[in-house]
C-alpha cells in the first residue's frame, strides 16, 4: 500500500524545505549550525504539520547520521535502553545517533531522566518534538541541554506551494475556490492540506480538475474518529474551545467528553481553558482565570478520572460566562506598536532614580505618587512622549467589564 501523500512529499534535505526559512532557510539559525560543523541536542516546538519530523529527518540526512524515531504516546524506557546500547556501538565505529521523540512532552519525569546522561555525554543527539509548551512540559535538568527552536505555522504562500506540489504529484488540479477552502482547512498545517487533497483525489479518482463543492463533499465525508495522536486531536480541541467562547456548555461538554473518553491528557484540556479565559472572557468576569487555574491545579492533584468532574465544572463556568477578548486585543496592538514603530524613551519622571545625583538629571522629579491623592488616583502621564492619547484598552459593555469601562471614563475624561 502507497505511503500517504504528505510521506511520499516529505523533502529529504535541508534545502528542500518549503517555510521555517528562520530556522533551516538559507541564513537560518539552525542551518548555520550545521554547516559550521556544530551539532547538539534541540527540541522543535510547533503546532502540527509545521515540519518538525522533516527538519529532524533532514539534519539526520545532512551529517549522515543513524536516525532513530520514537513516540513517546507508544515507546518505553525499554525501547530506549536498547537504542542507547545501540548507539554505543554505532559511536565506536564512528556514527552518530539522532533519537527523534515525538511528541516529547508525553514522557514522564522518569522517563525525561533517563535520557540526561547520554544527552551529556554525546552518546545520542536528542531531537525532541512537541505541539506544547516544552518549558512547562520538559524537566528542567533536560530542558537545560537543549535548545529550543520554535516554529510556526506554514504561511498561506507555503501552503499554495505544498498544494502545487501535490497537484503535481496526482497529476489533477484544483479550481481557485477550491484551493481557497483547502488554504483555510489546513489552518497553517502542511500535512493536513496534502491529506485533504488527497482525499478528494481517492473520492472523485476520475476527476481531473476538483472544484470546490467537490473538495467540500470530500472533505465533510472524510471519517472524523477522534485520535489524540492526530490530526483529530487539533480538530476537537478546536471544537470544544469554539463551542466554550460561543457560550454553549451543551456543545462544549459533548466535546470535553469526546476528548475523556479518548484518553487526552486532562491537563491539555486544563492549559487551553486557561488561555481561553483570558483570551475570550477576560475581564467580563476575571473569575474565569481563577476557576480555570484552580481546575488545572485540582485535576494535577487528583488525577483521572475523578478530574472529568473538575473539568466539566470549569467548562461550564466559562462557557456560560459573559465574554470579552479586550485584553487580548489590547496586548496585540501593543505588542504592533511596540515591534513596528520608533519607541521614544521612557519618560524622566517616570524613571527609576536609586542614587540622589540622578534626580539632578530630571530623573523621577515631578512624579505624583497616586495614594498621596484624594481615591489614590491623580491624572499623570504614563505614556512616551507623543504617544499621550494611545488606547489599547477598551473595555466592553460585558459583565465586569461595563464596570470597568465606566470608571476609565471618569478618571480618563479626556483620553476615553
């Protein structure tokens, strides 16, 4: 049987690979590395179909080394024990051993030490692969031996690319509306954009050109059968965080125990309500943050499968809670401004002044102290010169939030 397309189109080389131009493009960081003759232990935090399989099986190819894969959803210390003995040997007679961890976050503390000898020593060059935060999800004693690379989502341009390449490879093409609903099925993910026109192709074999309602039919008679090692798994979580920010709890505990049922690691599920109770509700109701924090740290403490009850009690709470993505919006302008315009200083009375002599300097002179002052708030300019009117925050009409608004307003008059 044919291995699936995205496989049969895995670049084999460093040059070969379409994105990640930071990280393997010509002046990439890692790219330099390798061709200085400088090789070490890294993990390749991404979200799906970014190429983190590719980039590993790439640099194994560029320093010929032997190139050996496991996934930490289906490999135990055994396996690894022998790949060590192996690599040893491999070592002697002047070879190299890339161990490439999938999925790295899903081995456990015990198994993480494991590796922190062999890592030091040279004997194996540790790749590690994750969709999740390795600064949470790797122990720090490995974490400290490793370089992190993160990587990001393939760019609409890349993906156009991807799906040429696979039109070529079926030897079919897509009409322009058709490659539109592909573009944003793949949402950033090669693998899942070569899968879906693959899928048309073995749907409608004798069609030489797909359109659009055909990629549609394909795509929604693709079978949905939820896999926490795949695709699927992006595809449900997404689900159930759409359904908590639309405010159905109905739908969002249909989806929580989908992800139960299957296995998820309780604690994913916790980290993105986190995030979404500031991304989505924010200050409409700022308990949010606390009940989804509390239900991370209780589903760490109790563990499964009592913490199902943790978890529906947190996706209840949030997905009927007032909504506001405010803050979120907010730290996003900021952050444009601040990475795409000339930044002033930082105001004198505003600055620090440790030493009497920098006062002479202006530094801290004319600072107003806000609980010196009548509400302990007095009108001060905060902001660098020129930017004096900037509004980043603008608070809803929701829940908490209409609170909030209304007293900006009134120690803000001339600014809100």
């Amino acid at each position: 049987m044919n291995a699936p397309l995205a496989d049969r189109l895995r670049p084999k080389k460093l040059d070969e690979i379409l994105g990640q131009e930071k990280l393997v493009g010509p002046h990439g960081v890692l790219r330099k590395a390798l061709e200085a003759g400088n090789i070490f232990s890294f993990i390749l935090w991404g979200p799906p179909g970014s190429g983190k399989t590719t980039i590993a099986r790439a640099v194994a190819e560029s320093i010929k080394a032997n190139f050996i894969e496991f996934s930490a959803v289906t490999s135990g210390i055994a396996e690894v024990r022998k790949t060590i003995e192996a690599a040893k040997k491999l070592n002697d007679m002047g070879t190299r051993t890339i161990l490439f961890i999938d999925e790295i976050h899903r081995f456990n503390k015990a198994q993480q030490d494991a590796f922190l000898p062999h890592v030091e020593n040279g004997t194996i060059i540790l790749i590690g692969a994750t969709t999740e935060n390795p600064f949470f999800e790797v122990i720090n004693p490995l974490l400290s031996r490793l370089k992190v690379f993160k990587l990001e989502p393939l760019t609409p341009e890349v993906l156009s690319r991807l799906l040429v390449k696979g039109e070529t490879s079926l030897d079919i093409s897509v009409d322009e509306k058709g490659k539109e609903l592909l573009l944003a099925y793949a949402a950033g993910d090669g693998r899942r954009i070569l899968g879906a026109i693959e899928a048309a192709h073995l749907i409608y074999p004798n069609e030489k050109k797909l359109s659009e309602a055909q990629i549609l039919d394909s795509l929604e008679k693709h079978v949905v059968v939820y896999d926490k090692t795949g695709d699927y798994h992006y595809d449900t979580i997404s689900a159930f965080i759409k359904s908590v920010r639309g405010s159905d709890p109905d739908a969002a505990l249909h989806w929580l125990a989908r992800m139960i049922a299957a296995g998820e690691d309780p604690k994913f599920i916790a980290r993105r309500l986190i995030i979404l109770a500031s991304e989505d509700i924010g200050n409409a109701d700022p308990m949010g943050l606390v009940v989804a924090a509390a239900a991370l740290q209780g589903v760490d403490f109790v563990g499964m499968p009592e913490g199902r009850i943790i978890l529906a009690q947190a996706t209840t709470y949030l997905a009927s809670a007032p909504k506001s993505n405010k803050s979120y919006l907010g730290i996003e302008q900021a952050l444009s401004d601040v990475e795409n315009e000339n930044l002033p200083p930082v105001p004198l009375h505003l600055r620090n002044a440790p030493v009497p002599g920098m006062k002479e300097f202006g530094m801290h002179v004319g600072y107003k102290y806000a609980h010196n002052f009548p509400g302990h708030f007095v009108e001060e300019n905060y902001l660098p010169q020129g930017w004096e009117n900037k509004i980043y925050y603008v608070p809803s009409e929701e829940g908490k939030e209409s609170e909030i608004k209304a007293r900006l307003k009134k120690l803000w008059p001339n600014r809100r």
